[in-house]
C-alpha cells in the first residue's frame, strides 16, 4: 500500500464517521445492555407510578389541603385512618360497593357461562351473533353511561315501555328511586361486561377435549353429569379468573355510574371510588382522601395478588 | 452433623411456600370480607389491618421455596 494523499484523507474522513451502534455496543455485558433498554421505562415508572403512590402515603398521615398551598403541612400519624376506620359513611359507601361488586359479578357469571354455552353449540351464525353479544364490551363507559340514561327516562325510556309491556307499572324512575337506582348501576354493568366473562369462558369451553364427552357417553352420563364433571371443573379456573378481574374492576367502578346516577339519589349509588373523588377533589381534603385512597390501593394490591396467583394455576 | 442438616430441613419445611401462600391469601379475602360487610363496625374497623397483613405477607412468602 502506497502512503498516497487520497489514502490519507480516507483515513481521515474514517476517523471523523461516528462508529455504529452495533460496534459501540459490541464492548458492553448483556446485562449493561438490557439495562439501557429497561432505565426509560423504569424512570417513567419511578416517576409517573411510585413517587406520586409514596407521595399519597406520605400525605395520607398529614392534614394537607390541595386548596391551600401556602398552609404549613401538619403530621397527624393515623388519624385519618382511624376517623375513615371509624366512620360510619364510609363504611356504608363500602357496603353500596359490595352491594354492586357482588350482584354484577353473580349476573355476569350466570349469564356469561349460560352464553359461552349456548354459542359453543356451533350453531348457524354463532360468529355473527358473537359479535353482536361483544359489542357492548368495546364502547367507553362514559358514553354508556349517557346513553343508559336516555334508556332509564321514566316518561320516553324504552325500558319503562318495555317493562310495562308485562304489567301496568307506571312510568319506573331506575335512576331517581332510592330502590331501583342500585339495580339500574347492577343492570348497566351486566349489560356491559357479561360479554367478557362469556369469552373467557368460551376459551376455556373450547379447550376442552371432544374424547372426555365421548368416553362420558360410553360411561352412559347424562347432561348434567357431563356439565358437572367435565365442562364446569375444566371452565372453572378460566371463570375464576374473569371474576377475580372483574371483581377489582368493579370495585374502582366510577365513570359509568358517575354518568349515570352521580352517586345519587342521595348518596344510594356512591360507591367509593366516587366518594374518593369527591373528597380529593371537593371536600379538598387532601390527607384523608390520600388515607381512603391508601385502604383502596391495598385492597385492590392484595386481590390483585390472588389475581396473579389464580393466573398461574391457570397457566398451569 | 446429621443433626443440623435435619434442623435445616425442618426449616425448609416449615416455610414452604404452598401453605403460607394459602394463609396470605386466606388474610386478604378475610380483610376484604370484613372491609364490605355490613354487621359490625368494628369488624370494619380492623378490616384494613388484616387485609395490609395479608398483603405483606404474600408478598414475603411468595420469596420462599416451593
């Protein structure tokens, strides 16, 4: 190789090019690379979800008001999770909560094992029907919210009309009637999210293999048997999973029952997440609602443990 | 000898993760049955003392062995 001045302006230019990531990389561990991989997502992380949940738990043990910042922040220890501990309020917004969680996930249960079942039929046009069923399940809650409301009119509503095809009941006020609007928040829901644990349960039908039902005819087992000792015990960690999931998605219920009932008549239909809200956001009570939001969190942490675990049985 | 190596063993036993999982999770629907419940004020009092315990603890178990 001659030392040619072209050859020496090549090296140069060479010199002066950036080397490429590959061969900057190519020096570094794959843990050091899996590391810069994973820190932007940590930082989101860090930043986004575990500094505001141990700035919330640091001020659920204060006073502090969002509403006046200037204010001297005073600690208080648990006083405000033994006044919540203590309040009968609040105990009754959790039990409007139970109230809620328990019915839809009972509906919802009955009512989406009895459609996953009835489509695994194969039936002519089970896949349109299908669709049609999963429908409800992809709008947003707040339009549903709105729309149920229309539905719930006691003098235009279809459902008054409906209702009073069957007997002559009047007009019927589901939102506006301290009995009914319980049921009429349960309704909407089932409405809703039934679609859902029918297709966890129709995953779980379809995985059952075709020769257990045969060999159960060769034994001479009859329907109830088959569903009893095959379909329901192989569906069940599938529909334990849809109830679990639900069952913490219910118990953070606020949109649609906000748009629906705001938590009225009342307070019949507060649940308390949206009681929560009002507190943070209202009330400007700051610390107490942090204690409030504190108990919710954990509660929904610990189920959402059983959740995971659940998740695995099924895996396994 | 034998008898540490037996001494090690019951502890490994002991803080099998299967059973201390079971009680966790047993601690969390408890304290959740008691947060929603509507007979006793006082059950719902301690209801959010179960149910952190149950969740601290299913954490730390979950750390043990199979």
């Amino acid at each position: 190789m001659t030392d040619s001045p072209i050859n020496g302006v090549a090296e140069q230019v060479a010199r002066g090019t950036p080397q490429p990531l590959a061969t900057r990389f190519r020096g570094l561990s794959d843990r050091a690379i899996a590391w810069i991989f994973i820190s932007p997502t940590i930082v989101l992380l860090l930043a986004i979800n575990i500094f505001p949940l141990i700035w919330t738990v640091y001020l659920s043990f204060t006073n502090y008001r969002a509403n006046r910042p200037g204010r001297p922040i005073e600690w208080v220890g648990t006083r405000n999770y033994e006044r919540l501990l203590g309040s009968e309020d609040i105990w009754g917004y959790l039990q409007a909560t139970a109230h809620f969680v328990c019915w839809t996930m009972a509906l919802q249960v009955l009512l989406g094992l009895g459609l996953a079942l009835l489509i695994n039929r194969n039936f002519k046009g089970a896949g349109f029907w299908t669709t049609v069923i999963l429908i409800p399940m992809m709008l947003s809650p707040a339009v549903v919210g709105v729309f149920w409301t229309y539905l719930y009119q006691p003098q235009t509503g279809i459902f008054s009309y409906i209702l009073n095809l069957f007997g002559d009941f009047g007009p019927i006020d589901m939102i506006g009637s301290v009995g009914l609007a319980p049921w009429s928040i349960i309704i909407v829901d089932t409405w809703m999210w039934t679609p859902y644990i029918m297709l966890l349960c129709l995953a779980g039908l379809r995985s059952i293999p075709e020769y257990l039902y045969e060999a159960a005819e060769i034994d001479r087992a009859n329907a109830l048997q088959k569903f009893w000792h095959i379909t329901l015990p192989r569906v069940l960690p599938f529909l334990m999973l849809a109830v679990l999931f639900r069952g913490i998605e219910n118990f953070k219920m606020f949109d649609m029952v906000v748009e629906l009932t705001s938590g009225g008549p009342g307070s019949t239909t507060e649940l308390a997440s949206i009681n929560l809200k009002r507190e943070a956001f209202e009330s400007w009570r700051t610390g107490y609602s942090s204690a409030f939001a504190v108990i919710l969190f954990v509660t929904v942490f610990g189920l959402g443990n059983i959740y995971v675990k659940a998740l695995n049985r099924v895996k396994q | 000898m034998s008898e540490t190596r037996n001494q090690s063993v019951g502890l490994a036993r002991f803080f099998r993760r299967g059973p201390w999982e079971n009680a966790a999770t047993a601690a969390i629907a408890a304290g959740v049955v008691m947060l929603m419940q509507p007979f006793s004020l006082t059950l719902f009092g301690y209801s959010f003392a179960v149910i952190l315990a149950g969740t601290v603890g299913f954490v730390i178990v979950s750390h043990f062995p199979e």
